[in-house]
C-alpha cells in the first residue's frame, strides 16, 4: 500500500462530506485536506481568475504533499478547472465533484428535479450539458443560492443556524406542475449536506435529497493503486492533516478540524 496521501480540496469545510465516506471506503490511506479559506467564497470570483488561483495553488500543494491522487471535492471548481489541473500536471490522478444529475434523472418518479448549486455551478455550461446529456426527459430547475454554504460553515463551526435563512434559499427548488411535485433535489455543493437535517424540516414537502459524497469516494478508489482495504499502522504514517490557505484558521474551524480526526497545520 502506498504511503503517499490522498490531497482533499474544497474552498472550505465543505469536502469534509467527502472525507467522511472517503475514510469509510478506505481506512488505510492518509489524508491532506486543503481548504482554501483565503479563496472563499469561489461564487464571488471571476472565473479566468479563480481558474488561474487554483491551477496555481495546486503546484505548490502537489510540491509539497506528493500526493497518490487529488479530489476535487467542490463543484465549483470542478465544473470550471478539472481540464487545467489535468492538462498542468498530468503526473496526478484528478477526481472531480460534479451534479448528481443523471442518478436523480434515474431516480425520479415525477420527472420534476432540482439542482442546488452555487452560483457558480447554475451558470457552467457543464452543468447544462449534463442536464442534455441524462436528463432531457425531466424538468430540471437550476438554483443558484448565494448563502448556503456560508451558512452551513457557520452552522459546523458555531452549532447554530437560521432556519428561516435555510428555509429562503431552499424554496426555489420546490415546483408544483401539471399535478406533480419536485421529488429529488440534487445537492450540488459539498457544503449543503451539513444542512439537510434542516432543509428536511423547512421544505415544503419531502423529497430526496441527493448527496454524491459517496459516489466520489467510490471513484476515487478505484483510481489508487491497490485499491485495498487494508487498515494502516498508525506507527509507519503521519496522521491526517487540515491545512488552510490563509495559514491562519479561527478556533472554531480547527476545533472542528480536530473533531474530523485532522491535525491542523
């Protein structure tokens, strides 16, 4: 089994759901996550130069960490700079995030989805493709919410929400037609599952909401070398560690970090 780690990136804690299954599924690698605090909120950045940060941030994280693959666990991102890492450094596996779309296409009974995204995500023409791609017998409603992921950080560092805040953002995804009602809502951002307990209990009716936390992890398996189970000797690696691009996390966030088992650096 190799020693090299598996690199986690998201622009927050937001790949922490990734991790979460990624552990499950492979309990003997390590772990680097990344969160590119000093970046975040990836929605309000201009796209060329968002694209440019990342494809450069990662030469200095792959210098440093040698990583066995990268998981892009942020579909922000992913949807806008998987081809540039790919094309820069193609010594390194990259898995990306991108909207559960064609499982929920599979999935509905009414045929009415909703993808909730960042902003960011709604506007990729990647995103589009897809829906044209898996789900042109569906109608499919993109909805971009500008707080979500803001919200659910805070809710993971301070342990509190506004639920009328949630309630607001999650309401364009719910759609009444022709008798029928959206039943799956594809959550297309790593944060948004730290907050489903409280979507579930301010949506106007129960649907599905989709997580692809898992899906990713069962991808990123299938790239390592080995693809073991093995569980590894806490003696021979270093423990899984959190580092932050501003260098400079506030104690709730690395009280947080040590909750996931995170060393934080």
């Amino acid at each position: 089994m190799s020693e090299r780690p598996i690199l986690m990136f998201d622009s927050g804690i937001g790949g922490l759901t990734v991790l979460r299954e990624a552990r499950v599924l492979m309990p003997g690698r390590r772990f680097v996550y990344v969160a590119d605090d000093a970046g975040f909120p990836y929605g309000a950045w201009e796209e060329t130069a968002l694209r440019a940060r990342i494809v450069e941030l990662f030469g200095r994280l792959i210098a440093e960490h040698d990583p066995e693959i990268a998981v892009i666990a942020c579909n922000t991102a992913s949807t806008l700079v998987m081809p540039d890492l790919r094309a820069a450094y193609p010594a390194t596996p990259f898995v990306g995030t991108v909207p559960a779309i064609k499982p929920a296409a599979e999935r509905t009974w009414s045929g009415l989805v909703s993808v909730l995204a960042t902003p960011g995500t709604v506007k990729r023409q990647y995103t589009r493709d897809l829906i044209h791609a898996w789900a042109s017998k569906c109608h499919v409603r993109l909805v971009g919410s500008d707080r979500l992921a803001g919200l659910a950080e805070s809710y993971m560092r301070e342990g509190a929400v506004d639920e009328e805040a949630v309630r607001a953002e999650i309401a364009p995804c719910f759609v009444e037609r022709d008798g029928k009602r959206t039943d799956i809502i594809v959550l297309a951002c790593t944060h948004y599952p730290f907050l489903v307990n409280r979507m579930r209990k301010t949506a106007p009716w129960p649907v599905d909401w989709l997580d692809p936390a898992e899906a990713i992890a069962r991808r990123a398996l299938t790239l390592l070398d080995g693809n073991d189970m093995a569980v590894r000797s806490t003696a021979a690696i270093p423990d899984d560690v959190a580092v932050f691009t501003s260098g400079n996390p506030d104690y709730a966030t690395r009280r947080l970090m040590q909750g996931f088992g995170l060393s934080t650096v």
